[in-house]
C-alpha cells in the first residue's frame, strides 16, 4: 500500500485528503481508498479506461467532493 496527499477545491475551501493506493488490490477490496483526518470518506476503482468511479460511499462527504478527489487522481495517471 501506498500513501500520498491531494487537495481539491471544495466551497473555495483548499481541503486536505490522504489516498490509500492499493496497487495489488483484488475483488473484495477497493484501488484506492480517501481518508480525511484518519476518517474513511470513500473510494475508488478504475475502469478499462482507468476512470475512477465510486467504489464505497460512506456518505461522509458530499458525493460531488467524492468526483472532485476522482478527478484529481485521474490527473495523476495513476
């Protein structure tokens, strides 16, 4: 597993999430998973295509926070 920080723009609020990249992940867990402040918020699992869609969806965050985290990562081409 590895861990890295992103921001993204949320209410012209700079927020500050930490991504759990699982990069040999299988079926029963998620690719990437988002933490904000050691709460689990949600997480990722890429498509063919390498777009990320919701994985979980605790509903911590609002589901558009969740697409601004999904689209910064897939800036990353990661």
């Amino acid at each position: 597993m590895e861990k890295f920080e992103i921001s993204v723009t949320v209410d012209n609020e700079n927020q500050h999430f930490e991504v759990r990249d699982y990069m040999h992940h299988e079926g029963e867990q998620c690719k990437y998973e988002i933490f904000k402040d050691e709460q689990f918020i949600g997480s990722f699992e890429p498509d063919n295509h390498k777009i990320l869609h919701i994985c979980k969806n605790p509903g911590v965050v609002p589901e558009d926070t969740l697409h601004l985290i999904a689209e910064q990562l897939e800036g990353y081409n990661i």
